[in-house]
C-alpha cells in the first residue's frame, strides 16, 4: 500500500516522499536524458551536483560510453536516487 506523498512547505518546497525524505528541484529524468545523450562529458552528474563523479566521467569519456550509458539507465529506473544535498530526484 502506498501513501500519497506529503503536500510542499517551506522546508521541502517539491514536497515530501512517502518516506519522509524531500523532494529535489531536479528530475530524475531530465538527469537521465542528460546522462544518456551528454554522458560522455558527465552532464547528467554536473546537473544533479556531483562534480567529482562528473570530472571523472568527462575525463574518461564516460567510461568510453559504459559507464555513462548504465548510470543513464540508473537514473531512470532507481527510485532511490539523490541530489548532492540527499534529496530525492522527482520523477
């Protein structure tokens, strides 16, 4: 059974997951879509926060396209992905 999630307020102005955790301003698909089509220049990590995560895949050219293109898929089916600040991607 799933609870609807919980209306925004000042502290969680995306609203509140059914866990408790606030929602992020960033989607998750957007992250995604970033990540599958400008994997290789680690734009989907620069746009959720992780700067070091995203060096890292803009100087190895995403993994030579693995890496970027299983953390583009990561990102569209995990419901348990964050922001730098541990909020949860919205969908």
């Amino acid at each position: 059974m799933s609870y609807p999630a919980q209306p925004p307020s000042a502290e969680a102005p995306y609203g509140v997951a059914p866990n408790g955790q606030p929602y992020s301003e960033k989607s998750k698909i957007v992250a995604g879509l970033l990540q599958l089509f400008l994997g290789g220049l680690g734009i989907g990590r620069f746009y959720t926060g992780y700067t070091g995560m995203a060096i890292a895949q803009l100087l190895t050219c995403g993994g030579l396209g693995v890496w970027s293109l299983i953390d583009a898929i990561i990102f569209f089916v995990s419901e348990t992905r964050t922001d730098k600040q541990g909020r949860l991607l919205r969908s």
